[in-house]
C-alpha cells in the first residue's frame, strides 16, 4: 500500500487482492461511499433472528412468543429506533448492547471504533444532541430519541470537506485508528465555537489519545479549516 499527498488531499492506492485492479481513494470518493453507506442503513427491519439458536421470524411478536416457548431463560433482543445521520433506522440487539456495538455490527458504521471499550480513549466518539459522547458507554436503548451523528455522517456532509482536507494536509493521523473520534470532536467543537483559539482546540481533545502522539498537528488542522470555511461561507 502507497501513500501519497497531492494539493491537500492524501490519496491511497490499493491493489485489490481479489481483482487484482487499483482504485483511488479520494474525500470526494470517502464522501459518496459515506452517503451510499448511510442509506443502506434498513429504516424498518424486515426480519427477526434469535441470537440464540439463529431462527428467523418475520415479526417481532413471533421473536418474542418464540424466547418464551424455547428459550424462558435468557433475556429475549429488542428492537431499538435511532435517528442516526439524518435517517432513522432500526436494529435488533440485546438490551446490554452499547451504541458502538450496535453501530458496528448492526449498522455497518464501523468508524466509532472498539478500542478500550471503558470509554477513555475517545476512539468510539459520536455527537449526541449537539455533545460529543463516548459510544462505548453508552447503551443503545437509552439513545432512542436522541439526534446521532458519527463520522460517516461528517464524512459524507460537503460543509465539513475543508476539516477532512486540513487533517489530511497536516498529517494528523499516523495509523489512522483513533483519527475518526478526533475529527468528530472537533466537528463538535466548531458546531458550538466556530472560531476556536488554539487553546480550546487542545481543550476539546483532551478527552482523546493518540498511541502515535499525532497530538500537535490537531490544532494545526483545525485551526486551518476553521479559515477556509470561513473564506468559504461555510461557518
């Protein structure tokens, strides 16, 4: 795998291992890919699996009569509703589950990462109701209701291009894992602060680590964006 820089915008080249072609990957391309991925979130399920012994039943009525009939002891999934990236959509999931988990293996969105899971990290970051939360805290039940936002939201929301360019440009990634937490907490900083000072930049990633020690470059970053959303009328 290459990396290359060019006009602000890292470009990756991959040899595909099944095809054996190449592709570029651009922020115009991340950002379609977002969108399609949004959208192919499933507004209403269609059908119901037991987690247990894996029947699938076209109702959830049918799920339930079934855990009592076959599996009285354990605690049967529930059906929870979330207004996720502007869509709403549904998932089947056991009543424990956090949102990470959820996001991850019910809903395709796998840029909350699982990373130390005790939400100190901030890997795992999304912004609930206008705050950046820690989504491997916070159980999937309790977020219905509330307007959710991850990274592939950002991603696929034009108005946020010169944010995605300016990490780009700086390097401020190195292996890349924990680079989504940190660019939705600053999106969650320019929403309530959109000419931040380079102090309160460091202030409002406090709460997230970089194992690679990316940390100078974040600023930097922002600081850069916030200039050409505003040459831009982007602010």
């Amino acid at each position: 795998m290459t990396k290359r820089k060019s006009h602000g915008i890292v470009c990756i080249s991959i040899k595909k291992l099944l095809r054996g072609d190449h592709f570029m990957l651009t922020q115009e391309t991340a950002q379609t890919s977002a969108a399609t991925l949004i959208k192919s979130m499933p507004a209403t399920l269609e059908e119901y699996r037991c987690p247990v012994c894996r029947r699938v039943f076209s109702s959830y009525d049918g799920l339930k009569a079934h855990y009592e009939a076959e599996h009285p002891t354990d605690i049967a999934p529930v059906v929870v509703a979330l207004n996720l990236n502007g869509e709403r959509c549904e998932a089947l999931i056991e009543p424990h589950w956090t949102l990470q988990r959820t996001l991850q293996f019910r809903l395709g969105l796998t840029g909350a990462k699982h990373m130390c899971n005790k939400g100190v990290c901030g890997s795992c970051t999304v912004i609930m109701d206008g705050r950046a939360v820690l989504s491997c805290t916070t159980l999937a039940i309790e977020c219905e209701g509330k307007t959710i936002q991850t990274v592939e939201g950002i991603a696929a929301d034009p108005k946020w291009k010169p944010l995605i360019d300016a990490y780009c440009k700086w390097d401020a990634m190195q292996c890349g894992y924990c680079t989504p937490g940190f660019l939705v907490s600053a999106k969650a900083l320019l929403d309530k602060n959109p000419n931040p000072t380079e102090q309160e930049c460091r202030e409002a990633l406090a709460g997230n680590i970089c194992i690679c020690g990316t940390y100078p470059r974040h600023a930097t970053a922002i600081l850069e964006a916030v200039q050409v959303m505003a040459k831009e009328g982007r602010q």
